[in-house]
C-alpha cells in the first residue's frame, strides 16, 4: 500500500451548519465511493474553508459520518480577491494501492470550475 492524497470541493448555497454538514457529509461520501474506499483507507483529512464559512468546522460532518479515529483538521483558505466564495476544500491522505493517476478527484456543483482539468 502506498500513502496517496485525493483532493476535493464543494460550494456551499449558504453559510448554515446543518447546510455545512449536508454538503461536506456528501462531498466524502463520494470522495469515498468514487475511490473505492472505506473509513479504515483514511490516514488523515485537512478541511479548509473560505473566511466567509463561519457557522461550523467542516470537520463536524467528517465526525457525524462516523470517521471517529482518523485525525482531522480545518483551515482557512487565502482571501484572494475574486476567488470562489462559501467553498470548503478537502485533502484526504490515504492507504491505497491504486495509482496517483487513477485517483479520483471529486469537486461537486460548481466547484468542478475551480479544478478543471482533474475535475471527475
């Protein structure tokens, strides 16, 4: 097994926790099916949010999915003049024996702008 990373974003309709939750809460879960993996894959998730997020950590929904033992951590993104507003990134670091090329990449709605070119 080798330690890879998948990367993914969503943008939020609202600034609202249960919103956040929803949101976040199905951005893993396909970030998870997508890659064929489970909560046990999971080494460690960094959450960031743009500093127009302030009704929850990202990370509560990670928790309310059931991934209870995996380290987790949020941030704020750079308040870049123009960037895509109410978004939340996700950086997954996982166990698994596919290959970086074959990882899927999961930006749902309208964030799949912000990546284009790995955009699933």
């Amino acid at each position: 097994m080798a330690v890879r990373a998948v990367r993914g974003a969503v943008q939020l309709e609202r600034d609202e926790a249960g919103h956040m939750d929803e949101q976040v809460g199905a951005l893993l879960t396909a970030v998870l099916e997508r890659n064929g993996l489970s909560t046990d894959d999971l080494i460690s998730i960094w959450f960031t949010a743009t500093p127009d997020l302030h009704s929850d950590f990202p990370a509560a929904a990670a928790r309310k999915l059931g991934i209870v033992d995996v380290p987790l951590i949020c941030a704020q993104e750079l308040d870049v003049e123009g960037a895509m507003p109410r978004v939340v990134r996700v950086l997954a670091h996982i166990e698994s024996a596919t290959p970086r090329a074959d990882l899927v990449h999961v930006y749902l709605g309208a964030a799949s702008a912000l990546r284009k070119d790995i955009a699933q």
